[in-house]
C-alpha cells in the first residue's frame, strides 16, 4: 500500500490505518514501515466490532500456509515483527467507503496476510 502512495494520491484516495494496538505500538508499527498514511490506535476495537471483523479467527486461519509465505516475504523486506501482545485471532479486512460514509467495497481478510492487491483496490475505486 505503501509504495502505491503516489498512484493514490492522484486518484485522490485517502487511506487510514487502524490498529488493535495502543498508541505507542501502533507509532511504532508505522514508523517501522514508513507508512505514509495517518495511522490509528483502536485498542478497544470498536472499528473492528463496527466493521463485524472477526475477533476469535480459528488457529486453522491463523497458521494457513499462506500466511506463513507472507511473513517470510515480510522479514525478507526487512519488515520487523514483534511479539503478539493483542490477539493473533483479531482478523482484518479492507473498506473503501465514499464521502457519503457509504461502504463501497469490503474485503474480509480469510487469514491475517490476506490483504487484497493495489489493482484490485483501484478496479473498485474504479467502479464506484
């Protein structure tokens, strides 16, 4: 998402992060990734609960392999993982939601790496 930035911005997409972790951690989550987008702290989760995202994910979605190739891709990038002080079973998801408020494009998140594509996102943005 990062590096997709200046595409973004040209669409005129504003992007935020929202975390489960508290203020600091998500500064330093971030800060870490050079994330260009203003990042939030939700350690209560009440984004989460208001978006219905799963916060028990069973281990089989936790552990699927295909999680396992993402981090590994990650810790190539050099992307630092930290010790899981929240809920490895808090799953994520993705929402673009136009000036109205209104959810134009959802994508619930099977496993945590299951981040949909830059192209994918911009075909929808597309369609609106």
């Amino acid at each position: 998402m990062r590096d997709a930035h200046p595409e973004l911005d040209r669409r005129r997409i504003a992007v935020a992060v929202v975390t489960f972790g508290d203020i600091e951690a998500t500064r330093r989550f971030c800060a870490a990734r050079h994330v260009p987008f203003p990042c939030y702290s939700d350690p209560e989760r009440r984004a989460y609960d208001a978006f219905a995202l799963e916060r028990h994910a069973g281990w089989h979605r936790v552990l699927d392999p295909r999680q396992a190739g993402a981090t590994l891709r990650a810790l190539r990038a050099g992307h630092p993982m930290y010790k899981a002080r929240q809920s490895v079973r808090q799953m994520p998801g993705t929402f673009l939601i136009d000036t109205d408020g209104e959810v134009r494009y959802e994508h619930r998140n099977r496993f945590p790496a299951d981040n949909p594509s830059i192209e994918e996102l911009v075909a929808a943005v597309d369609h609106l």
